[in-house]
C-alpha cells in the first residue's frame, strides 16, 4: 500500500484537476482564494508588463535609426535625453490613447464605462486572453464587453477582486453576434486560430448566399449577443467566400482593433438608464 | 531544498511566462519558461518534486490567464510525473534537460490541440504548432541550459554543505 501511494496521490490529483476544469470551464465569477491570488499578482504582473513595454520600445527606437558618435560624453548625453524622451514620449502615447478612449467614450453616452489597463497575457498561440487590473471592486462582471477607441476587444470570461481575464474576439472559442453595417443582415462574428505572421483576422459565418457583401462593409455588433451593446465596431470585411452547397456566404474580417499594440480598454459594465435600479 | 527557493523560480517563470516574454517575442516565439522550470526540478529531484512544482505553476497560470481552473495544472502534473520519471543513466545527461524541455513544449502543445479540437475549435491547430510550437519549443531547449545549470549548481552546494557539516560532527 506504502509503495502504491505516490500513485494513489497522483490519480487523485489527476482527477480532482480534470473535475475542477470541467466545473470551471466556462464564464464565471472567480472563486475567493482565486480572487485573492490574482489581487496579489495583478499589481506586480502590471509593473512588469509596464516596464518590458518600456523597454521593448527604447529598443524598438534604438534599432529604428541610431548613428554612431564616438565621444563618450557626447553618448552619455545622448542616452540620458534618450531615456527622458523615451520617458515623455511614453506618457505622449498614454496621454493620446486615453484622449482617444474618452473621445469613444463620449460616442456611446448612454454606456457606462471603466477603464482598465492589460497586466498579463496568455502565453502561446493558443487562447487570446488578457487579464486586466479591475474586476468586481469597479463593477465588472461575467459577459461584460469590453472595448478600446478602435472598437470591441472581447468579452470579460471571468472576474475576480481586482483583475478580470478577457477573451478577445480574435479567441478561436469566441464568437458574437454581428450585424452588416450597410446591408443590415445578420451573422456570426467567430475567432480564428492565428497560423501566420499576417494580422489576426476573424470569420463572418452564416450569412444567406445571396447578401450584398464586398470588402470593405463595415460589421457592428447587433445587440443579440449577451450584453453587447448594438452598434460597435468590430470590423471590417477583408475577403469574401461563397458556399454554393451550404448556400451561405462567409467572409474574413480584418478587426478593427490592433491587438498586438493593445495597453488600455474599457469594460462597458451597462447602461445609464440601468444606473439607478 | 526550500519552499522559498521553488516558489521564487516559479513566481519568476510567471511573470516572465505571463507579462514579459509575450511583449519581447520575435516573429511570435517566446521559450515556455515555466515548462523548462518543472522540467529541471522533475529531473533533478524526481516524479513526486517535479509533479508538485508542476501543479502548483500551472495553477498561479490557470489563475492568471488559464482556460479553465485546472487545466494547466493538470498539464503541469503530467509533465513534471514525465519527466521525472525519465532514466537518467540512459541518456546523455548533458543533452537531456534541453531534449526534455523541447519534447515538454511538444506535449503541452498536444494537450491544447485536444483541449481544442474536444471543443470543436481544432481548425488550423496543425499550422499552428509548425509555424510557433516547434520553433519555440527550440528556443525552450536553448533556455534550458542555464536554467537547469542555476537550478542544479542550487542542489550541489547544497549536497557539499551537507557533507561538509557531516565531516565537522564526525
């Protein structure tokens, strides 16, 4: 029995994960010790992720075009202006990112937004989800879209404290309920698996044969699609396919939101009308 | 060996996992340092070691960004039991750490393929795993040398400590 209860231990560990993922698969509210453990990282996770945006940046420039000087004064100069301007140009870009969330934000007067900002990110290709640094202390629930000024990042699939995971729209397991722009049909907004170094895209599904699509419409979420909103931007259209057999049209969507350059979005936890009850 | 020292390599390999590879990755490749972490213990104090560092990384990452609570624990577990079970004797002990590391990053690669296709979302999983799996399971091999050297340089002052109280009380 002594010799079998690494095994014993380890079947049982098996088992208990397996039914802890089956249970806590879907979008859900994170449980206390969950919540307490992401409140702790959240923070330290956000400096990191704050401090490495930095720095990729300081190299991004460094490699877009530097000259060589050859006094050392002159060097110590250079980089000391470098790490100031490095330094403004950084709160340049925040300064423009949140002028351009308040400008969405004054668009949609009747949502109720709160901004957030991405502390970490899923590692590997797999899933796209981010974790943001508000949750349920701000009022940001399960299913709550979240936006940024280009148009809408995702849903929130689980919220804890003070942080909250997103799945993005470009997620293979998401999908939305869309709407044509201009030809004001119906359709299915899914996530694509990203197999490339082009942009992510996504796939408009479930669209009639015969919809008046080319590239370049304009697909908005359509309002039947939990609590997304009506009228978002989502995307636009990049490429059209016809099924004949299925006698549907599906297309791939170029979102409107770039993701890799994502820092800060907005959570749209309802409506003003919902303010009071 | 410590709870601290193990705790200290796993909360590191997380926020390296988490919020600072994904914003220094080339072309999309990032190592799995976590991977590579559980993997070393595994090899170095055995099944039961490696399968608890295992579980208890991949549950701070099911926390923080994990599909669903478990799932890379149990990714973890399996990985860290794997690996500790590996015979040591057999294969070259310099090369084995990294080869370890890179078949680890194959297999948590197979788990999501599943996990996926379990789903109905396996389309273009294959694409996926030629085009970021493999070139970055390479670079997890590569990050596995000094990584498994810090850990394991860890364990032999530790064992020349023991010997040397030894001698002292002797």
């Amino acid at each position: 029995m002594r010799k079998n209860r690494p095994l014993l231990i380890t079947i049982i560990a098996v088992f208990v994960l397996v039914v802890l993922m089956v249970i806590t698969g879907g979008a859900r509210e994170a449980s206390t010790p969950e919540s307490v453990t992401g409140s702790i990282f959240t923070p330290v996770q956000r400096f990191f992720y704050d401090i490495t945006g930095s720095i990729a940046d300081f190299f991004n420039n460094l490699f877009g075009g530097g000259e060589d000087v050859d006094a050392a004064e002159l060097e110590r100069t250079i980089a000391q202006l470098e790490t100031e301007l490095m330094r403004l140009d950084e709160l340049e870009q925040e300064n423009k990112r949140l002028r351009e969330l308040l400008e969405y934000k004054d668009q949609y007067n009747d949502l109720l937004f709160v901004t957030a900002h991405i502390s970490s990110k899923e590692p590997g290709p797999w899933f796209e989800v981010f974790t943001i640094n508000v949750g349920r202390n701000y009022g940001v629930k399960e299913n709550m879209p979240v936006v940024c000024s280009k148009g809408v990042v995702g849903r929130v699939i689980e919220a804890g404290g003070t942080w909250a995971k997103v799945m993005t729209i470009i997620d293979t397991r998401s999908s939305i309920s869309c709407l044509l722009d201009r030809a004001r049909i119906y359709g299915i907004t899914k996530g694509k698996l990203q197999s490339d170094d082009a942009a992510p895209v996504c796939t408009l599904m479930y669209l009639p044969y015969e919809t008046d699509l080319v590239p370049g419409d304009n697909i908005v979420t359509s309002g039947l699609s939990g609590d997304f909103p009506k009228g978002l931007l989502i995307g636009s259209v990049i490429e059209v396919t016809k099924n004949s057999e299925k006698g549907q049209k599906t297309a791939l969507i170029k979102p409107a939101v770039d993701f890799a350059t994502l820092e800060e979005v907005m959570v749209v936890i309802g409506e003003k009308e919902d303010e009071g009850s | 060996m410590t709870i601290l020292f193990i705790g200290m390599f796993l909360l590191g390999g997380l926020f390296l996992d988490t919020a600072i590879l994904p914003q220094l990755a080339i072309l999309g490749l990032v190592p799995d340092v976590l991977v590579c972490i559980t993997i070393s213990f595994a090899l170095l104090y055995g099944s039961t070691i490696g399968a608890s560092v295992g579980v208890a990384g991949g549950l701070m990452l099911d926390v923080m960004c994990g599909p669903a609570l478990g799932f890379y624990g149990l990714i973890y577990l399996l990985l860290g039991l794997g690996a500790g079970l590996m015979d040591q004797r057999r294969v070259n002990k310099y090369l084995l750490p990294s080869v370890a590391a890179v078949l680890a990053v194959i297999a948590k690669a197979a788990f999501h393929i599943v996990y996926l296709a379990l789903q109905g979302y396996g389309e273009g999983s294959f694409a996926v795993f030629l085009r970021y799996i493999l070139p970055g399971a390479l670079l997890s091999g590569l990050i596995m040398v000094p990584l498994h050297l810090l850990i394991r340089t860890r364990k032999i002052f530790k064992s020349l400590k023991r010997s040397k109280m030894q001698n002292y009380y002797e």
